[in-house]
C-alpha cells in the first residue's frame, strides 16, 4: 500500500526568504493569540525551515495546537510527523489517532493513510475491513486536486481487496454506506 503524506497546502508561495522571515513574525504573533489558522501556518513554516530555522518538534507543537481545535490540515500534518517520527517520538498509535480525526472530517489524505496503518496493522489492530472502508471513501471523494492521493487510495483499495473475502469487502462497504450517511 503507498503512502502519500499529507498536502502541504498553506501558506501559499513564500520563496522570498525577507517575506517568509515576515510572514513567521506575523503568524507567530497571531498563534500566540489562538488563531487556528496562524498556528498551523507557523507549524508549516517550521516544518519547511521557511522564515525560521527548520524544527519538527516546533512543527509538531504548532500543529498540536491547532489540530486539538480541529484544522484539519494540521490533524493530517501531527499524524505525518508521529508516523515518520520526525520532531516526535515515532509512534504508529498517535498518527493513527490524528489521521483518524482528519479522517472523519473527509480528508482524503488522512483517510488513505488510515486505509495504509489498518492494512499494515501500525498502531492500529490489522483489520483489511477498516482499511477497505478507508481506503473506499478516499477512492471515492471528489479528488479535487489531489489526484495523487486518490489514484493511491484505488490503487490501495484493489490490491487488498485481492485478500479479501466478498464477504468482508461487503461489510467494508456497509462501513462506507454508513460513514457517508452520518
């Protein structure tokens, strides 16, 4: 099963280095207030080394920050650093926790990284069920601009449905009927 890693969408261009040094100060003042987006920008910017030394555990902290007030983007990113290991302790449990509430917001690249820890059995209890499911909805969301990690989650999905029994990719897709039904 291929990984794809999360998208690395926001801030947009900063090849400047004087604009990302600006940029850095900026957002560093507003998440010290609490801005969501500020916090996860801040924490890409770390995880880059743009406008700021380069620093995973600096990302990581940022991303926490705003991961636990549910950005999205940043749930996906905490997940990448704990499954790498990188700025964290490595730790298969907590990047299936985050990819798991990145997932359940709709995030694709989340929900085919879940799809990959379930069909692996890292952090999670091995289970071709979930992984099939996980790896359905990514397979079947509007790619938007994520055609990669779309054509990962097909390509994902029907190699582990050669393991699978009719029977359990069945029940994978009673799983997908009802997630998308909530």
């Amino acid at each position: 099963m291929k990984k794809t890693g999360p998208k690395h969408r926001r801030p947009d261009s900063l090849f400047n280095p004087a604009i990302a040094t600006a940029k850095a100060a900026w957002y560093r003042l507003n998440a010290e207030k609490g801005v969501v987006r500020a916090q996860a920008d801040l924490g890409l910017l770390y995880h880059r080394g743009q406008g700021v030394p380069q620093d995973f555990a600096e990302a990581g902290k940022w991303y926490r920050k705003a991961a636990d007030q549910g950005d999205v983007d940043s749930q996906n990113r905490l997940a990448a650093l704990y499954a790498s290991g990188q700025g964290v302790p490595q730790d298969f449990g907590e990047a299936a926790k985050w990819y798991r509430k990145a997932a359940d917001q709709g995030d694709i690249d989340a929900q085919n990284e879940l799809g990959t820890l379930y069909g692996n059995g890292q952090g999670v209890t091995k289970d071709y069920i979930e992984a099939y499911r996980w790896f359905e909805l990514a397979a079947t969301r509007d790619a938007g601009a994520d055609f990669e990690v779309h054509d990962n989650a097909v390509k994902n999905r029907d190699l582990l449905a050669k393991k699978m029994t009719p029977e359990q990719i069945a029940e994978a897709k009673k799983l997908v009927q009802a997630w998308k039904a909530r």
